[in-house]
C-alpha cells in the first residue's frame, strides 16, 4: 500500500481510516452561478463541519472543489491543521459552464502540465492528491473532453487517481470509453454523482468497467428517498462488486451544513445511514470496505 496525498503532505494509506471520498469546505463558484447557495466561503463554519466530521469518528475527507469552482489548497491546510482531520485536495474541472478563458486558449498539453504541477510539486507547497474531471449532462462538451485529455496525460506522469463528475449521473459509460481510449487504466477511475441517475443497469454495467463507482446523496430527499440508493447499494453488493463501491454526501450548498445553518451535515452518513444500511442487511466488514478500505486503495498511490 502506498500513501495517500493530502495537504500537509504525505501519509501511509493505512492513516486515512473511515473516509469521506467526495465533499466539500471551500467552494466559490464563478459568478456566472447565480445559485449562491453552493458558495461555502465560510472559514469558521466549514471548521466547524469538518469537527462534526471528526466527532463523529471521520479521519479523512477528500476535498473536491476545482481550478474552476475556487479551490484553496491554503484554507484546507489550515483547516486541516486545526480539526486534524487529513484533508485530501483536487486539482483539474468541474464542468465546462465554469471554465476560465485559459482553458480555451491553452494547449492540451499545457493544461496537463498544470495539473502535474499540482499534483508533484504543488502550489506555496502544497499539492493536490487526486485529478477531478467533469462532463456536462447528457454529453461531454469539447472543452470537458480537452480537460479529460489533460487529465488522463497527467495520470500518467503522475500515478494520481482520477475522479470524474457526472452531470446527473449521465455520461458514465462514455467517460469510460474517453479514458480507455487514452490509455488510461479505468481501475484508478472513479464516477460520482451516480447516484443521481439511480438505475440498477447502468450501475452494474460501469462496475463492469472495473471503475469505482459512488452515490454521493443520501439524506438529500428532494431527489428520492434513501430507500433507493439502500437497494442500489444492495445490488452492487450481491453482484460481487463490494471493493469498486464508494460513498459520500457531497454536502456542496450551505444549506446542506450543520456550520452555515443547514443540515443534515456531515455527520448524515455516520449517524443516520450507516446505521440504516446495517439494519437493512449490510455486514459492518462491507461497511468497512467501503469507508476504509475502497478510499485508500483508490487514493493511496503514491
């Protein structure tokens, strides 16, 4: 097992512990987004979440806010500093609506660089620990499938694991098939927000793939309720998919954070849908795959 990469440097894989493989503590989205709700630009009330996380028994939470959507390598150290919860950043995309100009002008091979830097040597030191993509609902825009490109080369200098963003869970399949055409071994590959397109096929199909695959909303009833993403769940796991299968909340909006006023927070998974899954037949070695040791032999490369 290597070590995973996180923003006051490396760690041996075995530290991570229960992990949260997709949330976030400092977003700014472009002011093109007139949805402010998904700003989180409060230093102490994402403290505060990121201690609910640690209350709770949470050691390591991936940080997945992009070159487009404000990322502060600083502000995740120092928050990192003061809960002592390893923080893991990102560099690369969310989605081509938050793009800035550069990536229009500058060469694929220019943005890979970018990202290898980030990733090697770092920004005032610190450096990120995965490579983030994005597509766009229903397609993959031209400059998401450039950035996926600069990713994929980066991948390859650097060993760092991929993680994608799915518009509404679409697309998966043929992010696969992007990646695989650049030469990109889709076991380092994860996809999130599956969870959105809740379908029971398309699931099994991209474990299929080898990927990980990852439901990032429970507690958010105003998609449908976690009876779903229970059954999702269940299937992955009686077809023998277990080590590919990753949760998170993906608590993005201010509303969703205990620390900004909302709820349910950090703390969801570990209080509330963990306790659901164990009553609903999960065994706590799945539960313990799935929180501890998938995150690490998805992240622990280095």
């Amino acid at each position: 097992m290597g070590k995973a990469r996180t923003v006051t440097g490396d760690i041996p894989g075995d530290e991570m512990g229960f992990t949260y493989p997709h949330e976030h503590l400092w977003a700014v989205p472009p002011a093109s987004q007139k949805d402010r709700d998904l700003e989180l630009s409060s230093f102490e009330g994402s403290v505060h979440e990121l201690n609910n996380f640690r209350s709770v028994g949470g050691q390591t939470l991936v940080e997945a806010s992009t070159l487009d959507y404000g990322r502060d390598l600083s502000k995740l150290r120092a928050m990192s500093e003061i809960t002592g919860v390893h923080v893991i950043g990102t560099t690369g995309f969310n989605k081509h609506i938050y793009y800035p100009d550069w990536v229009t002008y500058l060469s694929t091979e220019e943005i890979a660089s970018i990202l290898s830097r980030d990733i090697e040597v770092g920004r005032n030191g610190i450096r990120a620990g995965f490579l983030k993509i994005g597509t766009w609902y229903n397609l993959i825009h031209p400059l998401e499938e450039k950035t996926t490109v600069a990713a994929a080369i980066a991948h390859k200098r650097t060993g760092a694991p991929i993680w994608g963003h799915t518009e509404c869970g679409t697309m998966g399949l043929e992010v696969c098939d992007l990646l695989e055409r650049e030469g990109i071994d889709l076991t380092k590959v994860a996809l999130g927000h599956l969870d959105r397109n809740p379908d029971e096929y398309y699931f099994l199909k991209l474990c299929d793939r080898g990927i990980y695959v990852q439901l990032d909303g429970p507690g958010k009833a105003k998609y449908y309720p976690d009876s779903i993403r229970v059954k999702l769940i269940k299937s992955v796991i009686e077809h023998g998919y277990i080590n590919q299968l990753l949760i998170s909340g993906d608590m993005g909006r201010a509303s969703y954070l205990e620390g900004y006023g909302g709820g349910p927070g950090f703390k969801y998974i570990k209080t509330k849908f963990i306790p659901r899954l164990l009553d609903e037949g999960v065994s706590q070695e799945d539960i313990d795959k799935i929180f501890i040791e998938n995150p690490k032999r998805w992240l622990a490369v280095f």
